[in-house]
C-alpha cells in the first residue's frame, strides 16, 4: 500500500494502523504528489491512498497522471479527504476513484475498504 500524504502524523497513524491489523499488507509513504508518482511507478502498488489536498497539487491530478503510466494505470486508489461534501465525493468517484474515506479516518471503516478494493484490485488481475 501506498499512502500518498503530505501530514507526517497522518501517515505514521496508518502505518501503526496496518502495522498492527493488517501485517501482511506492505506500506510505504510520499509526501507530495511527485514522489507518490516517482514511488508508484517504482513498486507497482496493489493500492494507493491518496489524500487531495497535496502542497504541489491535488489529489485529482496525481490521479490523472497515474492513469496516464501504463505501470500504475490499473492500481486502484481510494480518495482520502477531510470534504465530506457528497458533491466532491461523487466527483472523485467519477473520477475513477475505487472508493472515498472521509478524514479524520474511522479505522474499521478504512479497514473494510482497504482490503474490499485490495480483493478486487487482484480479482481483476486474475481475469
């Protein structure tokens, strides 16, 4: 999993979260959009968490240029944001987004819906 996440305690709380409920789950860190991209492209996720609010740029955009790498093109990513808008939220699902958790994150829900888009990220692949 790739949490993509310019808040340093954000970060370290997911990878505590996984280290502890999910171990066999792998987790790495970017903290800006260009690094999520450079990190991607170089671990081919099963998973990218990405937050919309980046300090170079939204989450949107490093989701467009995601999908313009044919590395990272079929990696799903879930949205991860403190809008809770049903507006903003339903654009990032139409975006392409495989799912959107609202901040600050309910841990059983992001649980469930981490490892929901991890099974059918690789359901896929199967196919």
């Amino acid at each position: 999993i790739l949490y993509i996440e310019d808040d340093l305690l954000s970060q370290k709380l997911m990878q505590n979260i996984l280290a502890k409920q999910r171990p066999n789950y792998h987790f790495f860190a970017a903290t800006n959009g260009q690094e999520g991209i450079t990190l991607a492209q170089q671990i081919a996720p099963d998973l990218i968490l990405l937050d919309q609010q980046l300090p170079d740029t939204t989450g949107a955009i490093i989701f467009e240029q995601l999908q313009n790498h044919e590395r990272t093109r079929h990696t799903p990513c879930i949205a991860l944001s403190g809008n809770t808008l049903p507006e903003q939220i339903n654009d990032a699902l139409r975006q392409g987004f495989s799912a959107y958790l609202s901040k600050p994150i309910q841990i059983s829900q992001a649980l469930l819906t981490i490892d929901q888009v991890i099974s059918q990220g690789r359901e896929a692949k199967a196919e």
